[in-house]
C-alpha cells in the first residue's frame, strides 16, 4: 500500500524540483506535475513527485490525524 502525504513547500529549486518538510525531514521532489506552487505551499507527495496542491487548512487536519493516529498505535513519541 502506497500513501500521498500532505508536505509544506520550503523552496522552490530550479528544473521544476522543490524542498518540502514532512515532519521535520526535508526532502527535494519534483513539481513537474504541479502548476503554480510556490513557497510556502501544501502539496501532496508521493514517491517523489508533487501530485495536487492542497489547502493549507486540509493539509494541517491531514497531518494531526496522522500524528493522532500514530500516537495512538505507539508509534510516535
């Protein structure tokens, strides 16, 4: 099973790429999928790739539900 993620756009690079922050990690993607995203943005990531850009609002309810759900499962300190 595979799973998009809701990520913060951090900086956007040359050739289309972008640094996003997921929980602390920053990861560079491509935003070769995706028009108009700027720093600062909610995108949903998989595998590398910008998929759709995402309500910030949404994006933070996504992100707690998951921080609540691996909390509950005693994943997460």
């Amino acid at each position: 099973m595979c799973l998009a993620m809701p990520s913060k756009v951090v900086e956007i690079l040359e050739g289309d790429m972008a640094v996003i922050e997921l929980g602390g990690v920053k990861k560079t993607i491509s935003l070769g999928l995706v028009e108009d995203v700027s720093a600062g943005d909610y995108v949903i990531v998989h595998v590398g790739y910008a998929l759709s850009k995402v309500d910030e609002d949404e994006a933070l309810k996504t992100l707690a539900l998951f921080e609540e759900m691996t909390k509950a499962q005693g994943i997460a300190p």
